[in-house]
C-alpha cells in the first residue's frame, strides 16, 4: 500500500478560500490553473474531506496556552453582570419588525459600556466571548468593548480567528512595548517589528515624549514606504507643536503627494509657522475691503495660477470635476492662513463684522466655506460663533455655514454647555426637520435646555397630526441622550391623544407608543446607572 503523505498545513482553509474567490482568481497548491482547476477543486475537497474524517495519527502534544493575564480591575456588581448579558443577548432583528414600546437594548450597550469604562470595572470572564461577538459585528462599538475587556480580548483573540480584530484595533496587536528607560529595546523594536507594533511604539512615545518620538521616527524617515510614513506623520497630530515644525518642513518636499499633504495640514494648524506666515501673505493678497460701493464690501480676487510654491506648501493644483480651478485654488489658500490675519487685512474689524460684509460677485459661499474649514482646523472659537451667526437668524444656516454639516463642525470647536444652548435655540426656532446632524455634536446626556427643546418639538410635532416616522432619528437619538431625569415630564405624552380632523389616521397612536418606548428606556438607563454605581 503507497504511503499516505501528511495532509498540508492550513490545506482545508486553502481550499474553502479557492472555491469562495474562484479558480480563475486563485487555485489551491497543487492544481494547474486553467478550465479544469475546478474540477481539480472539487476532487482535491473530497479527498481532503475523506481525510479530515480519517483517524490522524498521534501528533506531539500542542503547548499549553499560557494562562489569560490577571485583570486587576474592581469586577462589575452582580446587578450589572446580569443587565450586560440582557444586552448582549439582544440581537437586531430579533424582535421581528417594530419594537413596539420595548426598548433596543443593543443601541443601549454603547452607552452601558462607556459608563462602565469610566467607572474602571473589569468584564466579567464568562462574558467576554459574548462581548467579542457583539463588537465583531458592530465596529462602532470596538473601542468600548476592547477597553471594557482588557487585555484578555487580546488572549482570547489569539485563540479565535472571528476575534483577530481585537489584533488589529490593539496598539501592537497587544505585544508588550519595552519600558521608556530600555532603550535598546526602543530601537530594537522600532527597526525590526511589524508596522502596527511600531505605530504603537511610535505613539506611546509620543503620548510621553514628543520630541522623542519626532527623534526616533526622523532616524529612519528616509527609508520608509510612502504609505508607512503618512500613517507615521498622522501621530504627530498629538502634542503637535512649534518643535515639529522643522521636520514638518522637510516633510514638505517628500516624493509622496499624500505626505506632502498632510504635512502641511499640521503645519497651518500651528499659527505661528513659517508655512502659516506663507499662506496668509497669499490669502490676503487676493481679499480686500472696496470702499466705492454704498457701503464697505469685500472683493475677491483669486490666484490666476497654482505656481510651484503654492504646490509645495499643500496647495492641491487639480481641480475636482465641476470645479473652478481658481476658486479651488482660493478656497485651499483661506482655509490654511491663519485667522488672525484677517481683522488687520479688513481694517480692523472683529469677526463677526467681518463676517457680516457684503461679498461682491458671488464669492461669498466660497470665503465663508473656506473661513468655516480654518475655525474648525484652528479650534477658534471666536470665528465659529461669528461663522455660526445666531441660530434663531432667518436663514437657518446662520451668515457663514454652507451647510449642517459645516454648521456641525463649527460647534464642536465650541464648549458642550455653549453647544447645547446653540442647538436648542436653533431648535425652537427651526424646529427638528434640520437639527439632526446638530444633535449629534452635542455632549450626552442632552443638557437640560436642550432636552426640554427636543421634548416641546416632538410635542408640537405630535399635536400636527403627522405619522411619527419622519423623526424615528430624532426619537432614537433622544432615546440614547436623553437625560433620564426627563422621563417625569413625558409622562403626559404616553396616552393616545385625540385626533383632529387633519390628523392622519392612527398617528396618534403610534406617537404615544412611541413616547412609550422613549419613557421606557429613560427609566432602564436610570437603573443601569444605579446597577453600575452612579448616583
């Protein structure tokens, strides 16, 4: 009888990977690629099968995995180990078509997981591979699961090929990173690991040390792939500072247009550089107060070319499609000269006066979109208000904004109490149609003025006699951010009200279903808190 060689390593995993992309893009070892390497496939699976279904031969025993690292972390009250399997048991779909007054407990586990990360209490073992599930499936809810696990996520996950993402969401994928002080073992692991331990090793450092990590990454900038040196450039994005400037610098004639790119977008991120000093000399060169009209007006003249200099600093000379090349060109050199420049350039005016200026042939768009893109990369305040104007003005959008989500971007670089109370005015003013995308930036739980906003819009939504649908969004977000202590107040809203004449029919029945979920996940999230220690 012929000897039967040993099955290859990984054989069946190679097989089930060629019949899924298809012989004609990869056949397994073995196999002529060509019209028969199906064929080829399917008689290599049976015998591969017969074999798998075979009695193997006795194999060394496998090395005992090393035990799962201790987590130190208080464990979770027995209340709260019991509400986290309610919520990982929930599952999309489960409840087959509306929920009805019931609330969705998975769109409660981001929330749940967040305060239990905050309270600094460890996962229960037994849940863990639920967990891991759970954050298999949603992406969103990766950071906070894999914080909430520990370091046990990343044990479990060498054990599993469904959990290798918690590798890849893991700095290093989990390795140890040598301690500050052994520098040996810096270097050692800087030249010679893989790329997502050296992102890892790169922005430990940089967390602790800037101008080390700037150091260690200039020693072999010169030889990195060009994709390997953007993601390295972006760490520099924390503790960025005036130090950085010179490699910033450099980096500014690398052969990569990315890093180019990117280069520059940190370096008008800092006022002060010499880049920065380069793009408002030309920013301000193409903006003016004309005097000549009945009364002071801004004139645009934008740039006539893209000469190499404005390409170096990051200045982008290709247009996107539909695009005007020097309105393209215009926008780009705005959005990275440094805001102070412009009340000088305008005769002295604030902000908000600037703002208010009538902009001749139809630049005004443009420069207001540019001058929104600089207060959100700048983190200024002050041009953000004046951009944002007041949200009860006529046209929604305020004097600047574009759009809502401009008008998103601009209140994030504001404070969350000066957030809500914008987005709450802008509501009562505007009611809900356009203040979703607001809604989102703002800080959770809802502060109380923003809360009662969104309660009286709903209820005015109500009284009109409309189906509920048309703000599911608004309800859901209201259901996550809410805060609980609110749940007192729509209590009145929870019966079927009467319906008017140009009502549509059965509308008030599903607002008060609706408003009875909404009271009912308030109360379970004022419990989970109290399960998870928080007054």
């Amino acid at each position: 009888m012929d000897k039967i060689s040993a099955p290859a390593p990984d054989a069946w995993e190679e097989l089930v990977t060629s019949a899924l992309l298809g012989t004609a893009r990869r056949t397994p070892p073995g196999v002529a690629p060509g019209p028969e390497a199906p064929v080829a496939l399917l008689d290599a699976a049976a015998v591969e099968t017969v074999r798998r279904r075979a009695g193997l031969r006795p194999a060394r025993a496998a090395q005992r995995p090393q035990p799962a690292p201790e987590d130190t972390r208080p464990p979770l009250p027995a209340a709260a180990v019991r509400r986290l399997a309610s919520l990982l048991a929930d599952r999309p779909g489960t409840g087959g078509g509306r929920r009805g007054t019931a609330p969705d407990l998975m769109e409660l586990l981001p929330q749940w997981l967040a305060t239990a990360n905050a309270r600094g209490y460890a996962a229960p073992p037994q849940l863990l591979p639920a967990l891991l599930d759970a954050a298999r499936g949603r992406t969103d809810l990766r950071p906070a699961a894999l914080a909430f696990a520990g370091s046990r996520a990343t044990w479990l996950a060498r054990l599993n090929p469904d959990w290798r993402f918690a590798l890849r969401a893991t700095p290093g994928g989990g390795t140890a990173l040598p301690s500050p002080q052994d520098a040996a073992g810096v270097r050692r692991l800087w030249e010679e690991g893989l790329f997502a331990e050296r992102v890892a090793l790169l922005s430990a450092i940089r967390a602790r040390e800037p101008a080390a990590a700037r150091e260690l990454l200039a020693t072999t900038w010169a030889t990195e792939r060009a994709e390997d040196r953007l993601m390295f450039l972006d760490s520099l994005r924390s503790g960025l500072g005036a130090n950085d400037e010179a490699f910033l610098e450099q980096a500014l004639a690398d052969r990569s247009r990315n890093v180019r790119s990117t280069a520059a977008e940190l370096l008008s991120a800092l006022p002060g550089s010499a880049l920065a000093a380069r793009m408002a000399v030309r920013a301000a060169a193409c903006v003016a107060v004309d005097h000549t009209h009945d009364r002071p007006t801004t004139v645009v003249e934008a740039p006539h070319e893209c000469d190499s200099g404005m390409e170096r600093d990051g200045v982008v000379a290709k247009a996107p499609s539909g695009r005007g090349e020097r309105s393209w060109w215009f926008g780009q050199l705005v959005e990275a000269a440094p805001l102070g420049v412009w009340p000088g350039r305008l005769g002295g005016r604030t902000p908000e006066e600037i703002v208010a200026l009538p902009v001749a042939e139809d630049w005004r768009n443009e420069l207001h979109a540019a001058w929104c893109r600089a207060a959100v990369r700048q983190g200024d305040a002050g041009w953000a208000r004046a951009l944002l104007g007041t949200p009860a003005a006529p046209e929604a959008g305020g004097p600047g904004a574009v759009s809502l989500a401009e008008r998103a971007r601009l209140l994030s670089t504001l404070g969350s109490a000066e957030r809500a109370e914008w987005v709450a005015a802008f509501i009562a003013t505007h009611g809900l149609s356009e203040a979703f995308q607001l809604l989102g930036v703002c800080g959770v739980p809802w502060a109380a003025p923003l809360g009662r906003a969104v309660v009286d819009a709903l209820n005015i939504a109500r009284d009109a006699g409309s189906y509920p649908w048309s703000f599911s969004g608004v309800m859901g977000l209201a259901e996550r951010c809410l805060d609980p202590a609110e749940a007192g107040r729509l209590e009145g809203l929870m019966a079927v009200p009467d319906e008017g004449e140009d009502a549509s029919p059965g509308a008030g029945g599903y607002w008060a279903e609706a408003f009875q979920r909404l009271v009912t996940t308030l109360r379970l999230r004022a419990v989970m808190a109290e399960e998870l220690g928080v007054a």
